[in-house]
C-alpha cells in the first residue's frame, strides 16, 4: 500500500518590538536575569496589562503579507496552566477570535508551484526561561523573556512532503525578515516550529491519527523528524496497528522521535476572554496603512529578478530567500550590469566562503562594490576568471580591494602578442618530443601545451591568445 504524509505547522516568531506585549520592559536580549522585569510581566496582583500597539502593528503587516483575512475585532484569552516559568499561572493568548485568519503563502517544489494555507495567526505572550544547574540539585527562572510579544502562524494540513515543510517555513522565514519583524533565527529560538503529521493510504481524503513533534530547531531537523516520524508511522500500519495521538521529542543525537505525553495527560488550558483586556478593534484605515507601508516580498522580488534580469528560477529563488542577500546582488549590478555573472559567483564562491566561516551577508568579509570590481577586471581583460579565483581568495583573507590586490602581486594578464609569442616558442623548443608526437596526430596534446605556458606565466597568459598563437606555431 502506498501512503501520503499529511503535515501541519505551527510557528512562533519572536516580535522584534523594542518593549513587551503588555508592559513597558525591554525586550533585548542578553540582560543579566530578572533586570527586565515589572509588576506587569512577573504576575504581581492587582496591577493591569496594556496592549503595546507596536505588536498589533507587526502581526498586520505578517497577516496582510499572508493575505489573511483580518478580524475587525478580536480578543486576548487567558491560556491557564502550571508551569515554574509562567509567573501569572496563565499565558495571554488569543482563542476564539485571533486577529487573522484564512490566509495562505506560496512554495515552490522543484518546478511546481504550491499553495499553502494558513489557519490562523494571533498574538501571544512568551514564557520566562528555566536554567538547571548541573552540579546542584536547583533550577533557576529568569523571566526577562516573560510577556515578550510572539505572533503563532498555524498552517492548514496541505504540506505533503518534508521537503515541502522546509520550503514553507523557509519562505514563512523570508516573509517575516523582509517585513523586519522578526529575526527568523531557529538556532537561537526566535523563530520556532512545532511539527504535525500523519499518514493515510495515498488516494484517501480522512486525515490519519497525528504526532506533534518538538525540539526542532534548524531546518536540517524540521526534515530530519518529519521523515523519520513517517517511516515510523508507516510501520505500525503495516502491522495493522495504530498510531497514537501525542507529542513526541525529536532527539538530533540519535536521529530519532521519543514519546513526551500522550493524549490522555493533554492540558485541559481552561480558556476563556482576558478580562483586563478590551477587545481589540481594527479599522480599515490601519489596515490600509499596514498595506501601503510593506515592502517588496520574497515572491515578488523572485518574479522581478527572473523578469528584469533573465535569471533562471533557481537563481532568484536563491538570492530572493534573504532580503540582505538580493539586496547586496542588486548592489553589484548597480557597477557591473551582467546579472547571470554576478549571480554564479554569488551563488559559487560567495555563499561557499560565507558558509565555511559561518558568516551571514551582512558580515561578507567581501563587499558589493568590490566583488563587483573583481568582475569588472575580468570582463575588461585585465585578469584571467582562473586568476580571479585566487583574487578572490585573496579578498577574503585580507579584506583589500581587487585591484590592489592584482596590482602588488602583478597579476595582470599578459595580453601582449610578442611576449606570449616569446613564451610559446620557449616551450615549443623545451618540448621535442611532445612535438613530433603531436605532429604525428596525437593532437590531445594541445592540453599539455597550453598548460605549460600557463605554468610557464603563472597562470597569467591570456588563454585565448595562447591558443591562437600555439595553433600557429604547431599546425603549420
Ligand atoms: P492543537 O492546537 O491541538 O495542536 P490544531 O487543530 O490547532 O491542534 O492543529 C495544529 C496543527 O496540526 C495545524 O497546523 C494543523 O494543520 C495540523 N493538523 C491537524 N490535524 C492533522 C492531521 N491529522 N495530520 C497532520 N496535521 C494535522
Ligand atoms: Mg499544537
Ligand atoms: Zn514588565
């Protein structure tokens, strides 16, 4: 029997507003514990939480982007549970009526293009932060994370495949960092995903039985878990047992799911309206402001850049995925218009060096202006591309320009007819042997001799003329 997976996310981002959703308290991260903290966000009683515009502003400008249909008045519920981080003993969240709903984003699965809808988004507070003491039998909370505004995006059950789950979260990524309201970053926890997936006999509409799987953060294990959890489940069916609905924990040492509660010990969260808070109403003028105010998005920019400048799919696709990235292409061709060009050594040599120093763009060791220069002196003759590789190289380590660089180390091409002329006839006589045998019809050899002239001029003989002048010399 063939089976399909039936996937559904569920996503936090960390807002980057400058104060708490509901509190004046500053949000940076990094403080020494319990500095940012107030009677507000650590529960005292008796005092009152106010809604921090900033936050409502940022998740209009995600639900807008997602083309979600905007509640005109929703409301905050209290989510109650018992947890040593939550100092209220509830978490300020949104129910019944969330601020946005029926949206979707579009991914793209090698070629096909894809519609991925979206439930719900709404506004929560974050939770303090518990620290366990390795050599005492204590735990520590530090709640400056307490009351930090969260927006929760949860996806319809349309992802079909794990490679389809990265794809949309990494373009639900690209969204939030081109509207700047959320850093996006898995690793360090800003932007965070709960996973949902079941399986069902390929042709049928039921959905199956679902895991939700936790304790992913990078794409590599949102993938990773999600395949894994399939293969599991695929095996209890062929078994003709059940799956069981519960939350499992992806363990990224040994590459596999474990149970963390089942169904039965689910939180019953008793929710019900804040009633501290005011409903929240929305007019259409904010909503129309929101509109006119974002930016270019991912998809768009895609499209633009396959249009304006020819680039492959692939390509825009790529360079498109981070705003800081397609900005510093489009920089590059501000002084060196050649698009396809600029894009294979961005997508070659750039993002390989950024990766092996696991540095982001904005910390590119090597600039717009000067990786532009460097192509510029290739274009214009003065260096070889194999030259422009180890000048490249050279830019990395030591930050200099391009032309400084060809200029100290005497890199420039010889382009002179008379001197590779000159050089040419040097190896032409170092060489009898290699030219009776090529004469004789082994013309494979030219290989060699080009070699030798490169070897002979450091790789600096323009290859073009070396051709021409070797052709001359051997076939007559
Ligand atoms: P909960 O709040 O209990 O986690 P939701 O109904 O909000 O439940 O669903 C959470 C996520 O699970 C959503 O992204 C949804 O698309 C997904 N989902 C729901 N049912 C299934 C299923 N049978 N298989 C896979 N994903 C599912
Ligand atoms: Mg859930
Ligand atoms: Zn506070």
């Amino acid at each position: 029997m063939e089976f399909e997976p039936v996937i559904g996310l569920e996503v936090h981002a960390q807002l980057k507003t400058k104060t708490k959703i509901f509190c004046s308290c500053s949000t940076a991260f990094g403080a020494p514990p319990n500095t940012h903290t107030c009677p507000v966000c650590l529960g005292m009683p008796g005092v009152l939480p106010v809604l921090n515009k900033k936050v409502v502003d940022y998740t209009l400008r995600m639900a807008v982007a997602t083309h979600c249909r905007i509640a005109r008045k929703s409301r905050f519920a209290r989510k109650n549970y018992f947890y040593p981080d939550l100092p209220k003993g509830y978490q300020i969240s949104q129910y019944e009526l969330p601020i946005a709903q029926h949206g979707h984003v579009e991914i793209e699965i090698n070629g096909r293009r894809q519609r991925i809808g979206i439930t719900r988004i709404h506004m929560e507070e974050d939770a303090g932060k518990l620290g366990h003491d390795p050599d005492r039998p204590i735990s520590m909370v530090d709640f400056n994370r307490t009351g930090v505004p969260l927006i929760e995006i949860v996806s319809e059950p349309d992802i079909r495949s794990p490679q389809a789950a990265g794809a949309y979260l990494r373009q639900l990524r690209a969204i939030v960092q081109y509207l700047d309201i959320c850093d996006g970053n898995l690793e360090e926890g800003s932007f965070r995903c709960d996973a949902n997936v079941s399986i069902r006999p390929k042709g049928t509409e039921t959905l199956g039985t679902r895991t939700e799987l936790k304790n992913l953060n990078s794409f590599k294990h949102v993938e990773k878990a999600l395949q894994y959890e399939i293969e599991r489940q695929k095996e209890i069916l062929l078994d003709g047992d059940d799956v069981i609905q519960e939350t499992r924990l992806w363990d990224p040492d040994k590459n596999k799911t474990t149970s963390m509660r089942g169904k039965e010990e689910a939180h019953d969260y008793r929710y019900f309206p804040d009633p501290d808070l005011l409903p929240l109403v929305i007019d259409d003028r904010w909503i129309e402001a929101v509109q006119a105010s974002l930016p270019e998005l991912p998809e768009q920019k895609k499209q633009r850049f396959i249009n304006s400048y020819d680039l492959p799919s692939y390509d825009a696709g790529l360079l498109t995925s981070d705003r800081e990235l397609a900005d510093y292409f489009e920089e590059c061709l501000r002084l060196f218009a050649h698009p396809k060009q600029v894009s294979n050594w961005i997508m070659g040599s750039l993002l390989g060096l950024l990766n092996a120093q696991g540095k982001t763009i904005h910390e590119s060791p090597i600039t717009a202006r000067d990786l532009a220069q460097l192509l510029e002196l290739i274009e214009n003759g003065t260096i070889s591309g194999k030259i422009a590789k180890s000048v490249f190289d050279e830019m990395a380590q030591s930050g200099k320009p391009p032309k400084t660089i060809v200029k100290e180390k005497g890199l420039v091409q010889i382009t002179d007819t008379g001197a590779v002329d000159e050089i040419v006839s040097q190896v032409i006589a170092d060489c009898p042997e290699e030219v009776e045998a090529y004469k004789n019809g082994k013309t494979k050899l030219m290989g060699f001799f080009v070699g030798q002239v490169m070897k002979a001029t450091h790789g600096k003989a323009n290859p073009k003329l070396v051709n021409e002048i070797l052709r001359k010399k051997l076939d007559t």
